[in-house]
C-alpha cells in the first residue's frame, strides 16, 4: 500500500510527514505536489489518518490553477521575434517536423540516425550567439561534432570561439586536388635531391 516511484521507494507515508504539508500548502493537491506522490495516494492515507477533511479547500481558494494549453505558437510568430524566449529544443523539433529545415548538418551534412530513438543528434544554434534573434538567416542547424569545433562550449550563450573560421563542407574534389599538387611537389623534391 502507498507505492512511491513507481515502487522504487515503497515505504507508506507518514502522518506526520502529511500534517506538514498541510501546513505549508493550501489545497490537498497542492500537498500531493508537495509530497510527491498522485492524489489519490495522498488521499488514501490522509483518510486513513482521519485528517484529510482538514484541508479540503474545494474551490483552490489563493492557490496557482494549472492551466495547461494545446495551442502551439505560431511559426512565423517565433521568426519574427515576437516569441523571445521560446525553447530552442522546440524550435529545432518544430522546423524539423514542419520540413522547413532538412535534417542535416548545415556544416559537414552530417545526417546519420541514432538506433535508440531513430533522429539525427543536431543542435539549433544562434549564428550570431543572439539567442534572441530567431531569424531564419540567424540559425544554424548543425551536428555535434560541428558545434564543438566551432562555438565554445558553453551551451548557454554559444559564444563563437575567437579567430575560428566558419566555412562550408570542403568538397572532396578540392582535397584530391590539393593531395595531388603536394604529391607533385614531393616527387619533385625527390627527383631533385
């Protein structure tokens, strides 16, 4: 009886642990919340304990009613700024599953998937470190490996790395030349010596 956690934790609640949360909350949900458990366990041994009438504060009188809502906010809302702090994390989800963005590395055109959940592993950042600016000309879809060479590590701010350049993929055309004009030199220097 009274199962915590999913049975992780599986000792019953106390009385005195219940007459404690009644004096710090206003409502039995709110000393659920308090307590950590679902209602109904809250109510089962407050019951049980004979003080559950104590704090049956019916209308949630001077206690924050939680309003949950399904409407999600406008994209074009979000571009022009008008959403400031909305979550990065979302945003990247969003533009993803809106196909606004392609789900590839902007950087290396990393877009191999994850075998436990089945996404590329890429992170929304700020071009400009502005996490403010949510413009489309301001993000910059890129993999980890990308995020690490280019911005610092501090996730929070995402503070460009000084003298570090920005450039595109190198196509693989441009590297066999350059192997070839080095191999030439080589050979010359060889030949030479």
């Amino acid at each position: 009886m009274g199962l915590r956690n999913n049975g992780i934790d599986s000792r019953p609640i106390l009385k005195s642990e219940i007459e404690y949360a009644q004096q710090n909350c206003l409502s039995a949900a709110e000393c659920s919340r308090f307590l950590g458990i679902a209602f109904s366990t809250y109510k089962r041994y407050a019951q049980l304990y004979g003080i559950y009438d104590d704090l049956k504060n019916m209308g949630a009188k001077g206690t924050h009613k939680m309003h949950y809502s399904k409407r999600h906010a406008n994209i074009q809302e979000i571009f022009d700024g008008k959403r400031p702090h909305y979550s990065w994390k979302l945003f990247r989800d969003r533009l993803i599953k809106e196909a606004i963005i392609d789900e590839v590395c902007m950087r290396c055109g990393f877009k191999e998937r994850r075998i436990t959940d089945f996404k590329v592993p890429l992170v929304l950042v700020p071009k400009d470190g502005d996490e403010s600016n949510y413009s489309k000309e301001n993000l910059d879809l890129i993999c980890y490996n990308c995020s690490y060479l280019i911005y610092s590590r501090n996730w929070r701010g995402m503070k460009l790395i000084p003298n570090t350049p920005i450039s595109p993929m190198v196509e693989p055309e441009n590297i066999d030349d350059e192997w070839e004009k080095e191999k030439e030199e080589l050979l010359k220097e060889i030949n030479e010596g």
